[in-house]
C-alpha cells in the first residue's frame, strides 16, 4: 500500500484520498518551489488512521510553509491528513 513518490515542483497541487469524506482532497503547495525531496506517502491507511506526507524543506521553503499554512496545524483533520516537515 504505497502511493509512490509524488513530483512536486512549482505550481502543483497534491491530491490524495479523504478516507473521511470519501473524496479527493487537495493541497495547495504553490508558494512552496524547489522542493529537494518528497518521500513516499507513508502509514496509507483509512478511517481512524491517517495517511503520513513527508517534506524536506530548505529554511526559507519552511518559512514560506509557515506563512501559508500558519492558521492551520501541521496535522490537518481537514485533509484527513499528516504532514511532517523535515529538515
């Protein structure tokens, strides 16, 4: 149960399963460009479990990460969804 590597560069969006909703959730990673690395989606599992996306960001990649995304948790329920920056 492995989604792959996703290719993330400037102007893509990631799309995955919402297992809550049962639909396609997206998100937007536009202001973040460069991205060294994107490893595989990890712990794909649904309902109580969640999925896991890793991101390796520069400094100021995790700095335009936190403008964007500064009112929401790094673990969003929103998007039934996991997100760990790394460095």
């Amino acid at each position: 149960n492995n989604l792959g590597e996703v290719d993330v560069s400037a102007n893509t969006k990631l799309t995955w399963l919402n297992c809550s909703h049962n639909n396609l959730a997206e998100l937007d990673i536009t202001a973040i460009t460069g991205l060294t690395e994107m490893n595989d989606f990890t712990n794909l599992k649904c309902g109580a479990q969640i999925y896991e996306l890793t991101l390796k960001l520069t400094e100021s990649q995790e700095a335009m990460w936190n403008s964007k995304w500064k009112d929401a948790p790094v673990q969003s329920d929103n998007f039934g969804v996991t997100l760990k920056v790394i460095k």
